[in-house]
C-alpha cells in the first residue's frame, strides 16, 4: 500500500510529520493491507482565523482496486486531531466499501459450513 502525504502551506510537512502520518494510515488500514493499492492524504489549513476555529483539515483517499475512491474529510482544532479522526473514518469507510477481510484460514464465504459430522 503506497501512503502519499501532502501539506499545504503554512503547515510545516517535514519528514517527522509525514513518517507520523503514514505509520498511522498504514497502522489504522493494516488489515485492508491486500485491498488497497494507495491513500493520498491532504493537509491543509482552511483559513487564518482566530484561535478556536476548526480550520486545521485533513483529506484521505483510498484507492481499492475496481471501487470508487472512498475519500473522506475532518476539519478539527488541531492537526493531530484532524489526522487521527480523518484516519478513524477512513478504516470505517473502507470498512464499509469492502467489509471485513478474510484470513487465510477463514472459509471462503457466508454460506459455507463446516462438515457434519456422522453420529
């Protein structure tokens, strides 16, 4: 899964901030890993207002294979903020687009059941 991250001025996109930023998408989609081939994440400051505004915003993405981009948005009182809720959203979107991934040894749909066994 490629993580690619953008900051719009005035907000400071150094490495830390983006290694951050993709630890937490990676860590918050790690179970869609195999569904989803990119997130590109956009953070911006929505305005230069007063302190208190929620204008610190933060975009996501995801690119998973035929659907639709599934793309939400939070603007919050802080960056953090709008980072960690966006990156919430974002597991329960895709989430919802895709459901809930299988593991290996799972079987491999609704309606299988398991042998009976003779008595």
């Amino acid at each position: 899964m490629q993580i690619l991250v953008d900051a719009a001025d005035p907000i400071d996109g150094g490495r830390e901030l983006m290694l951050r930023v993709e630890g937490l998408v990676e860590g918050s989609l790690e179970r869609f890993r195999e569904h989803i081939a990119r997130v590109e994440v956009h953070l911006s400051q929505l305005s230069h207002r007063e302190a208190g505004d929620r204008d610190m915003c933060c975009r996501m993405v995801a690119y998973a294979g035929g659907l639709k981009p599934i793309e939400v948005v939070y603007a919050g009182l802080t960056l953090t903020e709008a980072i960690h809720a966006a990156a919430a959203q974002l597991e329960q979107a895709v989430h919802a687009a895709i459901g809930r991934p299988r593991h290996k040894d799972e079987p491999a749909g609704p309606g299988h059941a398991e042998p009976e066994l003779g008595h």
